[in-house]
C-alpha cells in the first residue's frame, strides 16, 4: 500500500484496473475503474461485501450525464445542476459504460459528482467514472481520515490519496428518481428539505425499491454497544447500563448532566459538526475499549436527519449485523 498525493501516480493504478482510496467531501471511497468487471471485482474482494450489493459510480463535473444513464428524467437534470458537486446520489437507469458488476447486476446506476478538489482532480486525470463504495471493511464505520482507511484495509488497497478529513462527515444522501416517484434511499449529507424543493417530496423507501446495504438495520455499527435516545432519556440509560460506559452528546448537552456516572464524549453543538465529528467519534470511543456508548439523537432536522439515522443503525440488532 502506498500513500500520499500523487494524482498521476493514483491515476495510473486506476486505468491499470487497480484499487486507490480517494477523500470525497463526505466519506472516503475505495475506487476502482467503473467501467471494468475485473477492477471492480477487486472492491468487492478488498471490502469483503456481497457482489450483488451496487456502487456508486463517481463523475467529474464536466461529465456528460447521457454518457452513464439513460431514460434520464427532468427532475434528475434539475437535480443535478443544483446539487451537484455535492453529497447527493441520484440513481437512474444504468447506461452501457457502467459495469454490471459495479451495479451488482442491476438495471440502475448510482451516480454522484463529488465536490472534494482532490476527487476531482483524480477523476479528471483519471477520465473515467471511478466506481467506490465507501472505504471500510463491510459492517464498519465509515472512514473520514486516510488513517481510517489504512487501519480498515491496509494492504487489500493499493494506493491510500490523502486528503486529511471529510468535511460532511457521513455518507452522500441517496435519492432514487428510476421509477415513478423520487425515493429517499438513504439520509445524508444533502439535507431532504434542498432536495425537496426541487423535487417536491421524497417518499420513503419501500418493498420494490431498489436493495441497498446500507440502509439493513445495523450497517454502520462499531464494536461498542451502542444506544441511541433522546437527550432527555440519557441519565436513565447510563443509570440501566453496566460496564464503560461514554455518552456521545452534543457539548450543551452536559450542562444539564452534572452528576452523570459515565465518560463524556462531546460533539459539536450544530448538526453539521456533528455529522462531520460522527464517524471518528465512534472510532476513538472503540480504540478507547468502551462497552456502552449512550448516544443522544439530534432533531431530524438538517443534517439531523442522517446522523439520527446513523445512530440508530449503529444502536441496530447485532443479529442482523452484516459481515
Ligand atoms: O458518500 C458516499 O455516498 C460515499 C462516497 C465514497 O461517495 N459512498 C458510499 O458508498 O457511501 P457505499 O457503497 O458505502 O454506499 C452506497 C449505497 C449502498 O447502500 C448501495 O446499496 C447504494 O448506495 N446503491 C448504490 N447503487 C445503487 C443502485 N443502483 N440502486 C440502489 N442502491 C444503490
Ligand atoms: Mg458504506
């Protein structure tokens, strides 16, 4: 595994059907080229995830949506212009340069334009769609430093491009606009209430859309036990817990916990810095050997939304945890 910030370098090892780990605004991604079966075969090796579980397929700005989807509707244009670069994925129809191995066989495609500088620039020298699912090992956090994708994956990645932290922290937000109605697949980095006001509103996943591991109940979760409750239920949850246990709150929130028996993790107070601290703090809070980490959830407001529903996926059943 190398590591460091030479595009040409990372580039090169791309179009060599080879796996580079690049920073996007939101998480980091474990790349391959999309266009190709065998290098994207070596994603789903790395990560250790089911073959049939799609990926996004990341796009330069200048990127002519036509060339990666098809049967693209109106909304998806508008959409598109407004939102993108950013932490949006749009899924439509899948054009013929997308790899049915990187859509795990399906007829639709994930597609998003990532807004980090360092991931544009590696897509332009690459000049191709990089396909990348988010650059940890199956059922773990999501990475947001390059030191999280070399603690996860080490060796099974070929080239580590650092782009120091994620400045959004969680996972692009996944809007399905192939069917008849836009679909909400996933919450995340773009707020809902933008994405509405281009689209009117989102209707929530159901039985026929499209599977997305992301969204099984417990798909983020660390080794902790984690329980995720209202501000207000905390006290009374440290009081139920036994072993170490941290509270993961926003830093306000402590005020009102003078006498808490347990360690203190402190967030931002804003939904946006506790989107962008998440991941690492779940990470420092397993490095640290916690047991119980009592998690408050924020309003479902914003950026609310995606880490209310981060922290209940990592509060989800262990039976269901994926491997
Ligand atoms: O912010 C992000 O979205 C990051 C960065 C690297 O771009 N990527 C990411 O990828 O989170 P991943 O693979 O960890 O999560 C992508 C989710 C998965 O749940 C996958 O099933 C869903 O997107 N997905 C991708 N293509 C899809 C498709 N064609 N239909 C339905 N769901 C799709
Ligand atoms: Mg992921």
């Amino acid at each position: 595994m190398e590591r460091g910030i030479d595009l040409e370098r990372a580039a090169g090892l791309l179009s060599a059907g080879r796996l580079v780990a690049f920073p996007t605004e939101t998480v980091y991604g474990l790349g391959a080229d999309a266009s190709r079966a065998d290098a994207v075969a070596r994603i789903f090796a790395a990560k250790g995830r089911p073959r049939a579980h799609p990926l996004i397929v990341h796009l330069a700005p200048e990127a002519e949506l036509d060339d990666w989807a098809i049967e693209i509707p109106d909304a998806a244009r508008r959409l598109a212009a407004a939102a993108w670069p950013g932490p949006l994925t749009i899924i439509l129809r899948r054009g013929p340069r997308v790899s049915l191995a990187t859509t795990g066989g399906n007829d639709t495609v994930g597609l998003r334009v990532p807004a980090h500088p360092l991931a544009q620039a590696l897509l332009r020298a690459f000049g191709g769609g990089i396909a990348a699912p988010s650059a940890n090992r199956f059922g773990a956090v999501s990475p947001t430093t390059a030191d999280h994708v070399v603690a996860d994956l080490g060796d099974a990645v070929d080239y580590v491009l650092d782009g120091g932290p994620c400045e959004v922290g969680v996972e692009s937000t996944i809007v399905d606009l192939s069917r008849a109605h836009p679909v909400l697949l996933r919450p995340g980095g773009m707020p809902r209430e933008a994405i509405e006001a281009i689209t009117g509103p989102l209707a929530a996943a159901d039985a026929a859309a499209p599977a997305a591991p992301g969204t099984l109940a417990s798909h983020y979760a660390p080794r902790a036990q984690v329980i995720a409750v209202a501000p207000e239920e905390v006290p009374a949850a440290v009081a139920g817990a036994h072993g170490r246990i941290a509270v993961l709150a926003p830093a306000q929130a402590f005020l009102a916990w003078p006498a808490l028996a347990a360690e203190a993790y402190r967030l931002p107070d804003d939904a946006a810095g506790m989107a962008r601290a998440l991941y690492a703090a779940l990470r420092d809070l397993d490095d640290a050997g916690v047991d119980v980490v009592i998690a408050a959830l924020p309003p479902a407001a914003g950026l609310g939304e995606a880490v209310g529903d981060r922290l209940l996926r990592a509060a989800g059943p262990r039976k269901d945890r994926p491997q």
